[in-house]
C-alpha cells in the first residue's frame, strides 16, 4: 500500500527556516518587517538570534500591559488549569462577573463580548439596526449608520463597504448599502446627512481617535458635537475605543478628554492582554437588550479563558496607575516627537503614548527598517507616516532611549 501521508520530517527540517515557511505557506496579505519574534517579555522582544528590539508598536495597543505581564499570564495559567471553553451554550464562573466588571468599568448596563475588534462592529452595526427598527420604527432595510472618511473599523465584507482605503476596500464587492461617510472632524457635513435621512439615521460611529488613519486627533468640539447632534435625533453615539481606549491615551478612554459617554463603547485589542483575543460592545439595556436568544453570537465570544484574563485587565485598570503613566509619559513622548527638524517631520499627532509622526520625504516603510536594525519596533501606515504606541509599563529611561534610536533612525534615513 502506498504511503499518501507527507514527509513529516521534512516539514520539520524547514521549521529551522520560519521565514521561508512563511513566505511559500502563508497567504501574502500582510508585509512584515524583518524580524522574526522568537521571545518576548514587557517592552522587549527577543529574535532567534538574541537580539533584542524595544517593542514601540505594542500590536497597535494589544499589548498595552507589555509582553507577559506577570498578572495576566497568572490569570490565564490558573484559568488554564479549570476550564477553557464551554461555548455559549452552558453558563460558567468566569462570564457574569466579566459581564458586570467591564460593564462598571464603562458605566454602562449590558456587554455583549465576542472575540475580535471587527466582530465587536460587527456586533455594533447589527445592534443599531435592529434597535433602529425595534425601538425608533424605521422601516425595513431602511437604517443609515454614519461613519467617517479615514475610518478603520476591520476588515470584514461589511465593514470594507464604508472604508475610504483603496487598500481595504478594492475589489471586494458588491458592498454593503447603508452606510453614509463624511470627512472626519466636520459637524457641519454630519448635521447635513441628519437633514437629509432624518429619523433614518440610527447611529454614528466614531473613532474618538483614527489609527490607522496616523492616530489623528478630532478638532476640539468634534466630539462633544457629535454627542449633541445624536442625542437631538434620537441616534446612538457609538465609540470604537478598541485602541484607543483601556489606558492607551492618559484615560480609560479617549472620550473622556471632550467629558463625552457614547451611547455605546466598543472595546478589544488591549482587553485580552495580549495573551487572547476579547472583544466586546457595552451599552445601555434599552440598545443590548433588543437582541434575543439565537439572534447574534459566537462559540468563542465570552469564553471561561477569555473572560480571567479580560477580569485581570478590569482590575489594572481599575487602580489608575496605567492611565497614569500614559499620561505622564505620553507628555515626554510628545515633546520630544514635537522637537524633531521641520525639514524632516511635518506633523507630530496622538495623545498620551500614541502618537502619528508625519513625514516631509521620508518613506516610512524606510524608516522602520531602519528602527528595527537599530532594535526598535514601530509600523508605518499611508507611506509617510508613523505610528509609535509602546507598552504603558516602558520606563522613561526606555522611552528615552526609544526615542533616541527613532531620531538618528530620520537623520540616517
């Protein structure tokens, strides 16, 4: 009989090449920088051959606690050690004190958790539908969302449909109808499209702080203007904070700097810990509560494992420390960005330990190669631009030294 089983030890013998593995087995949606993460632990990363790298990038704030904080991996070994997984189709110990930690963290009624930051928009725009026509009486297949040009929500069908990047969104209709953008940070252009659908409009959503767009920060007013215009006509204000919340800006989350409370937070990225993916819309009874059993989940949404290490990040969070330090760290960060050579950087943007660095000429593809042969780690988005968002556990020493390599990293570049 013929042996039709692969040649295991072959498959073996190429591990000992991660990267060419990579490159002929994994599908090329992403390109990475040179470096091949082996180990890691708070701010430093580690490669095969004992480099180390200064992790500036943070997995755009998943690791907003470092890489193995202590705490948390307690929390998953022990979590480990009972139970991973039951599925939403038994209860376990770990899920109504999840449910009512993050809910107080929020100060906010109901959460439904699910596993990623897309399946939490996802949840979102699901929930502001049917609300729509459960609650306010819009007629069938008629809701509007409102979102915003710059906007990175995910990367799903439906969120793709309203995305302003030709990277994201070409070739992947037919798109998703429903959905009105206007430019980030205009309150006239969003009063217009109220005008326009009236009663229509269900919700806007809003990135209190754009990422992926090279963490832009709204006018002042923007905020607190959507908050207003949304409460005029009866339209759920809702907050993706899935990076830019839990710590990451000098507050649990960006909207408290415009003393804004959305009618609903979306959470994921730094809520795992960096160790599983959790994610989750939070909201008032009167919004979650329309949803009835079968009508939206997920097998791994709210898992037992999920939901200890999530408890751990709640109780961090809890004691202000964290959204301490971003604060006081993020001051050094920014001065010290804002002190760069015009000719180099045009724009310094972000708050607290996030920033956008905007360059002249500069490529910034470039750049970060550059960083990373000198051992530190960021990413760059839309060419020119930067994205610097460390660990909120890096020391000022750190930091300083940090932002040393990213300044001869420009001079060299």
């Amino acid at each position: 009989m013929t042996d039709t089983y692969p040649d295991i030890r072959r498959l073996t013998d190429d591990a000992r090449d991660p990267a060419a593995l990579t490159d002929q087995y994994s599908a090329h949606n992403y390109h990475p920088l040179p470096v091949m993460a082996a180990t890691a632990e708070g701010v430093w990363v580690t490669d095969a051959a004992g480099r180390r790298y200064l992790d500036m990038l943070a997995g755009y704030s998943a690791l907003n606690f470092g890489h193995r904080h202590p705490r948390l991996v307690a929390a998953a070994m022990e979590q480990l050690g009972r139970v991973t997984l039951v599925s939403r189709a038994f209860d376990h110990d770990q899920f109504g004190p999840f449910c009512a930690e993050l809910a107080e963290l929020c100060g906010m009624d109901m959460v439904l958790p699910m596993n990623t930051g897309a399946e939490a928009v996802e949840t979102a725009i699901k929930v502001a539908r049917k609300w729509g026509y459960v609650t306010r009486g819009v007629p069938a297949d008629q809701a509007i969302i409102v979102v915003f040009d710059g906007n990175f929500h995910g990367r799903t069908t439906t969120i793709v449909s309203f995305s302003s990047d030709p990277d994201a969104r070409d070739d992947f209709g037919p798109y998703t109808p429903g959905f009105v953008s206007v430019p980030y940070g205009d309150l006239s252009a969003l009063t217009d499209v109220f005008g326009r659908y009236g009663s229509r409009v269900v919700g806007v959503l809003v990135e209190p702080i754009q990422g992926e767009a090279g963490v832009v920060v709204p006018p002042a007013g923007f905020l607190a203007g959507v908050r207003s215009l949304c409460t005029s006509a009866g339209a759920l204000m809702i907050a993706d904070e899935i990076q830019s919340g839990l710590g990451r800006v000098g507050s649990t989350f960006a909207c408290e700097a415009d003393d804004v409370v959305p009618d609903a937070y979306l959470l994921g990225k730094a809520l795992g810990g960096g160790i599983v993916p959790v994610s989750a819309m939070v909201s008032a009874r009167s919004v979650l509560g329309v949803l009835r059993p079968g009508q939206h989940g997920s097998t791994f949404g709210g898992n037992p494992l999920a939901c200890a290490v999530a408890r751990e990040v709640i109780a961090m969070l809890g004691t202000g420390e964290y959204q301490q330090r971003s604060a006081a760290l993020g001051s050094v960060l920014h001065a010290r960005l804002g002190s760069l050579p015009s000719s180099a950087v045009t724009s310094v943007s972000g708050r607290g330990l996030w920033a956008g660095v905007t360059f002249a000429s500069l490529d910034g593809r470039a750049v970060c190669e550059r960083l990373a042969s000198v051992g530190v780690l960021a990413k760059e988005t839309h060419g020119t631009t930067i994205r610097l968002a460390p660990p909120l556990v890096i020391t000022e020493d750190e930091l300083d030294w940090g932002l040393e390599r990213f300044a001869e990293a420009i001079d060299a570049s």
